[in-house]
C-alpha cells in the first residue's frame, strides 16, 4: 500500500518513482526528529474519471516514507511501543503548518488515508484502512506479530494542500527478536491457493515494466474482483531504510479496456541498484490476498527478472 494534487492527463503506464539517492542527515532519525522537505510536483487525476491521482510527487528529492514531517506536516502518534502479539486501538494525528491536527482529507483509492506496517526486516506486511474519530485522531486496530522494530506509513493528502505525503514513523514491539534474511528472488509467489508470476527487471534510472499475473490451482485468474478502485496493489520498500512507494497499475475496472487478470502491468523506474520487497494486493472471491516478492534491480539475471520492457508507445513515464 505518495500523491500530487494537480490534474493532468492519465498516462497510459504509472511510473514508479523512488526519488533521488538520500544523503547523510536528510533521512529520518529518532521517532520526534524532522527532516527538512525536498520540493515536490507531479501531477493527480480523479480516480472517478478515468485518471488516477499519483501518490508518489515526481522529482522529489527524497523518497517516501523517510521524514515524520514534511511541508508542515507531522505525524503524531500516541504511542510507539505495542506489546507484541497484542491488538491495539493504534492512535494518530497529522498535525498540519498551523500546528492542529488535520481533519480534513482528499480521497485516494476510495480511502482518506493508507496506514502501511511492516517490520525493519521488511516482515510482516500489513495495510490497514484507520478510521477518524474526534478532533483528527486516527484510530486502526494494530497488532504488532512479534517482537522487533517497525516502520508504519500514513499515506494521505491533506484537503486544500497541493501534494499529498506519506510521513514514516518507527514502532517497537519489546522482547528478544532475530531479523530475518531478506527472501531471495524468484520469479513466483505463492498466497493460499494462487500463484502470482512477476515479470520484468528493475533497472535503476530506467522505466521497467513489471507485469504480475494471478493463476489458482494452475489456472489463469480471469475475474479478479476491484479493491479500492484498482484490480491490484502494489507497495514496494527499499531494503534498507524503507523508503516508500504505493502505485497501482495501468488502466482501472470499468475504462473499457483494463482486464480483469490475469495480468496487473505497472511502470517502475528506481534511482539506485540494490533489494526492493514488492507486495501485491488483489482481491478474487470477495478475499484481498497479498503476494510478496523481492526484487534485485541492478542484476538482470535475478531470479525475478527478465529483459525490460519498455513502456507503450506515447507513454510519457507518468510519475506514481
């Protein structure tokens, strides 16, 4: 489970943009600390009219999901440290430039605000939907799997404001834990019942083409169901430092021309070479599943990738 908020014509391939290579002292330290934000543009469209808002601001300076404040904007939890294993009413406010909390909020993906968590280790993918309560406090039932250190992203779009953010936050989970070794590549994954194939490669700099295709039990998936207005989800976090992006893919349910499986296509360019974990969300017989896969850009003979693609003719890249 990143916007812009000008309208602009719908690409026909969303561009995944990480943004720059960070710097010492530009990334986010201890949860409280602030980072000075890097000036953002790109463009957003209504999902409602055949364009998609883009959740990720092209030429930023830095990535995603890095600083717990940008532009004004803070992210302010009630607390940092969850018992592991332990459901939790999670609380948050965005506190905007005039220093209150912010309770109003543009729709993206059907949602006013994505609430992304996974471990440091890049484990334990979840992506919640919070609900606001009184006076711009967010609430989202969190359970933290077990014990270890985590990064949650709010990925939302102030009403009024020009972009949208998302503002990343450190989690804790008290007790004795071992990160785990990041997955290899490899060019399947398997969630229940389906297979969900990736092809493409990550090439730094460049516009790749992935396309995900969904089968069970050695079936194409041919009726793949909407989920928060897109036949597919896809959030992708650099190994690392967890820098951030959410994109959905080319076309939307109901344009006359996207499909419903069993291929989703995105566009994704990242600006360095290195591991990325991906995480797919779709939705068939009224179940949202999540596949995950790691991606090695950089290293055409990965075990996930195959020669790119390049985007269709006329495709200007447009940045998500």
């Amino acid at each position: 489970m990143n916007a812009a908020t000008k309208l602009g014509t719908f690409a026909v391939g969303l561009a995944v943009v990480f943004g720059g290579a960070v710097g010492v002292g530009r990334m986010v330290g201890p949860l409280g600390a602030s980072a000075d934000s890097g000036s953002q543009a790109g463009s957003q469209a209504d999902h409602g009219q055949n364009m998609a808002p883009s959740m990720t601001p092209a030429n930023a300076s830095i990535p995603g999901g890095l600083q717990i404040s940008q532009d004004g904007y803070t992210l302010t939890p009630q607390t940092t440290t969850l018992a592991p294993g332990q459901r939790t009413d999670f609380r948050f406010t965005v506190t905007g430039p005039d220093g209150r909390p912010v309770t109003r909020f543009a729709t993206l993906h059907e949602k006013k605000l994505h609430f992304i968590v996974a471990g440091r280790d890049l484990s334990g993918f979840q992506h919640l939907h919070p609900v606001q309560t009184e006076n711009g406090v967010w609430s989202v039932p969190l359970t933290l799997p077990a014990a270890g250190n985590y990064r949650a992203f709010a990925d939302f779009q102030a009403e009024g404001a020009r972009e949208g953010l998302t503002l990343g936050m450190d989690l804790s989970a008290p007790g004795d834990f071992a990160p785990r070794s990041l997955p290899r590549a490899t060019s399947t994954a398997t969630v229940d019942d389906y297979t969900v194939a990736i092809k493409g490669v990550l090439v730094p700099g460049r516009t790749s083409k992935l396309t995900l295709s969904v089968s069970k039990d050695g079936k194409p998936v041919t009726d793949l169901q909407p989920y928060l207005g897109a036949y597919g989800h896809l959030v992708a976090l650099r190994a690392g430092d967890l820098a951030y992006l959410h994109v959905h893919p080319d076309g939307e349910p109901g344009d006359g021309s996207t499909k419903p499986g069993p291929d989703i296509p995105f566009y994704a360019e990242v600006p360095s070479a290195g591991s990325y974990r991906l995480y797919l969300d779709f939705q068939h017989q009224g179940t949202v599943r999540t596949a995950e896969f790691t991606a090695i850009a950089g290293t055409p003979d990965a075990g996930a990738t195959t020669a790119p693609s390049p985007p269709p003719a006329g495709d200007d890249g447009h940045d998500h």
